[in-house]
C-alpha cells in the first residue's frame, strides 16, 4: 500500500512543477532600451514549455490512471508505463539541458562565437528563465525515479534467470 501511494505521489508531483515552469516561462519577457525579449524569440524556451506541457499532461494521465487502476498492473500495463516513464524522462531531460546550454550562454557569453553576455541587459528575463528551468530540472528528478520504479515494476514481473554451478 505505502509503495502503490509514493507511485501517486511521484506521478502527480511532476504535474504541479511542469504547470509551474510553464507559466513562468510563458510569462517571461522583458523590454528595454535594446529591444523586447520574448520567451518565444529563443527556440530553446519553446521547447522547454511544449516538453513540460506534454510531460505534465502525462503526469496527470499517469496520476489518474495509478489512483484508479492501481490493482491493475498487469504485465502489458508495466511495459507501456516503463516505456512512457523512459521517453518523458528524456525528453524533459533534454529540455533542461538545453535550456541550460542557453543560460550558460547568456550568462557567460562566448567570445569565439560573439555573442555577448545577454543577462546584463535582460537580468530580469534571465532571472525568470532560470526559475523555469531549476523548476523543470526538480521535474526530472521526479521522472528519473519514476523511471526507476516502473523499471522495478516491470522486471519485478520476470523469473530471475538460471544461473548454472
């Protein structure tokens, strides 16, 4: 029971953090004397609100489906979770990856490539994006265990092989 009731947890948690670094993205922008910055001018942010988006409308089909059907793990049902959980997983964990990339960029800039550090003009964009992607990085420590458990789930399943003396 205690286990089936973390499963939940772990599965509806991610739904509250990707809703959160959604909207703080999605509310990101920033003027000045420059210009406008917009989350949506840097494509990397756009992708980092469409994985979240898909990942949390996972979470809550997942969360239903635990707290409905919890006595229904059968064997295609820990397949289909296990695969589910691996491909969000990697697909926030790309988000954040890349989203990181860009901060690091706007940050640091990088004088090979001249491209200037963006963060002393828009350090209130900076600020609010790095907010969305720390949030998004606690999403992935969500999935990754989400991932380690259906994975426990499914192989639980299996007969451990024959070892011969």
């Amino acid at each position: 029971m205690q286990a089936k009731r973390m499963e939940l947890v772990l599965r509806a948690a991610p739904l509250t953090l990707c809703i959160a670094a959604m909207a703080i993205m999605l509310q990101n922008k920033q003027t000045n004397e420059y210009g406008a910055l917009h989350y949506s001018n840097i494509a990397v942010f756009k992708y980092l609100v469409y994985a979240n988006g898909i990942c949390a409308a996972y979470s809550l089909v997942s969360a239903m489906d635990s707290a409905f059907f919890a006595g229904a793990h059968g064997l295609s049902r820990a397949w289909v979770l296990f695969v589910l959980d691996q491909v969000l997983t990697y697909v926030i964990l790309t988000a954040v990856a890349a989203g990181v990339e860009i901060l690091f960029l706007a940050y640091q800039g990088d004088e090979k490539a001249a491209w200037s550090e963006v963060c002393e003009s828009y350090d209130t964009f900076c600020y609010s994006a790095r907010a969305s992607v720390s949030v998004s990085a606690a999403a992935v420590v969500c999935f990754v265990l989400l991932s380690l458990g259906s994975a426990h789930s499914l192989f639980s399943k299996y007969d451990k092989p024959i070892t011969r003396k």
